[in-house]
C-alpha cells in the first residue's frame, strides 16, 4: 500500500529556504515510494485574520 504525503509550504518567498526544505523532503518521499502532493502558497492571495478576546 502506497502511502499519501501531502506538503504545504506556507512561506510566501518562492525559491526560499522553506521551499527548498520541501523540495529537499518531497524528493526523499518520492525515492521511498510515497505518493507526494506539495502545496505552495507562495503567490497566492492570503487574507490574515487577527483574533483578540480583549477588546481592541
């Protein structure tokens, strides 16, 4: 049975060291058989919520 790896890069600089990790981690699952599905937020459009339970 194939094992399903899912990677998600929340860093927001392509080609940075987060992404190199993942790139560096997706490879070595790939070489141990894995099913590998990477997810990069670098680019997209995030929105940032802030969340207080004092009163601003």
């Amino acid at each position: 049975m194939t094992k399903k790896v899912q990677i998600i890069s929340s860093s927001l600089r392509k080609e940075g060291n987060s992404e190199k990790l993942c790139d560096a981690f997706q490879k070595g699952a790939e070489e141990a058989g894995c099913e590998v599905e990477k997810v990069s937020l670098a680019g997209k459009q995030q929105a940032f919520v802030f969340y207080s339970s004092q009163p601003l």
